[in-house]
C-alpha cells in the first residue's frame, strides 16, 4: 500500500494551553478545523501515521541535532511539557518499531537519517494529536526535521526527505498516512512573541497548494528569518509533506490567531 492520506496543521501551544485566554468564537473556529483535519484524517482508516514535526530542543540538543530523525519504539509519552500548561493529559503513545525500522532502512538508501527508540513528544505532535487520534489509538511514527539550530538542512534536502519517505510508504503494506506540522510564521520565545506574517503566510501556502516545487525551494533562511521569524524555519514540514504527497493542496483553515502566535493552519494533499 501507500499513501491514503497527506495534510498539514499548526501545532502551537497556545492552540490548546491559551484556548481558554481566546475569544470564543476564534478559539471554536480553530478547534473545528483541527477536528474536521482528523475526521478526514481518520476516514482514510490509516494503519499507521507519520507526523513530521519540528522538534523544540526535548530531546535533541545542539550537541547531537541530526538534520532529520525517526522513532523506532512500539510507544512514546507525551507531552513532555508540564500537562496543566499544555492542556493535554500525559500519556502512552502506540508506536510501531518494525514498520519504523522498514522505513528508515529504505529512506537510507538516498538520505542519511537518524532514528531514536527513545522520544517524549513535545507539543509539536502532541498538539496535532489532540485533535487528530483523540483516542491516542492510533499508531505514531514520529519524525523530526531540525528546525532550531543552525546549520539547517537545505530546502531542497527537506524535499529529498520527502520523497524518501514516499519512496518507503510505497514498499510497505500498511496503510499509512502523513502529517506535516509547524508554523508557519512565528517568534516564539521572543519578544516579538505574537507577531504574524499573515501575507507571507498566505503566500507560502499558496505555493504548497500549487505545490510548485520551486516556488517552495526558492527561499533563503535568512529571508524566511526576516518574514517568517525563526519559527518560520519550520517550512521544512509542510515541503516535505508535499514532496511525499505528490498532489495539489486544498487550504482549509489559515487564519492569524495572536493569542496563539501563528497563523492556524489547516490543509489537506492530494495523494497520487
């Protein structure tokens, strides 16, 4: 089997620890994207889903940062953050070593990976988690693309990854399902902290629905760092997602939340 399922979304914090700080009707509009993301998400019966996240220093520090990471462990915990403050409950996460480790061994073959047995996921997949497995059921094969610290892989090596992945979703008999999460626009932990980009945001997605990989590859970090914040490095999700993906993009849901400090994001792939 292959793909039966590609899409993108947010995985801010505040989506779910500031919800209650929101304007209700904001708040609702959110959540019910991000509901709606898993309800489609489910209707495809995946037996598996990688979500590839940007991983925010919890278990990869400067001193061992591989450009990308897979887990290889029959479970995870999460969140690693303080559950009261992220408003998710800490709990087990059904992994799937044998299908991960068929994966990284066919994504060997073109791109260096790293993988991990041992990974407390952080908000960036347990936020999509959330709303997307509600029951925590399904099976989870976390993947990580560095996005914090510098020297970043290439766009271009963001794709490669993708196409990795594709190529080793192809081989296996599972049905499995992709998720990309992250920004887009943000500067969070900073004092800029709030701010958005709306326009370069609607711009890049844009370029994802159209998935013109070009378009995609064609910025540079230090423009991403200017119009995007350091957050905006996190690009490197949703372009791998369209290189795994193939297809055409559908937006559902990109609006600027301050309160959340993203533009909140939701979109769907084609899978051909």
């Amino acid at each position: 089997m292959s793909l039966v399922f590609a899409g993108v979304c947010s995985h801010a914090p505040g989506i779910t620890s500031r919800a209650h700080l929101a304007d209700p009707q904001v708040k609702d509009a959110v959540h019910a994207a991000m509901n709606r993301l898993g309800e489609q998400l489910r209707a495809a019966t995946p037996d598996a889903v990688i979500v590839v996240a940007a991983e925010h220093f919890a278990n990869f520090f400067m001193n061992n940062m591989p450009s990308f990471a897979i887990g290889i462990a029959d479970a995870y915990e999460g969140p690693i953050e303080d559950p009261a403050w992220l408003g998710i409950a800490r709990r087990e996460v059904p992994g799937d070593a044998a299908l991960s480790l068929r994966l990284v061994t066919e994504v060997m073959q073109t791109v260096d990976v790293a993988y991990a047995e041992e990974w407390k996921f952080d908000h960036g997949i347990m936020v999509p988690l959330h709303f997307l497995t509600p029951e925590f059921a399904t099976k989870i094969i976390p993947v990580n693309i560095n996005c914090q610290g510098p020297p970043l892989a290439p766009l271009h090596r963001a794709w490669a990854f993708g196409e990795a992945l594709r190529r080793a979703c192809d081989r296996a008999p599972e049905r499995i399902a992709i998720i990309g999460t992250g920004g887009i626009s943000h500067w969070p932990a900073t004092p800029d902290s709030g701010k958005i980009n709306a326009d370069w945001d609607r711009e890049f997605m844009g370029r994802w629905a159209r998935n013109d990989k070009a378009a995609m590859l064609s910025y540079t970090d230090a423009q991403t760092y200017a119009d995007g914040g350091q957050g905006g490095f996190e690009i490197r999700t949703f372009i791998a997602i369209a290189a795994a993906a193939r297809g055409q993009g559908n937006v559902q849901f990109c609006e600027p939340v301050p309160i959340f400090a993203v533009s909140c994001t939701t979109a769907t792939m084609e899978v051909i």
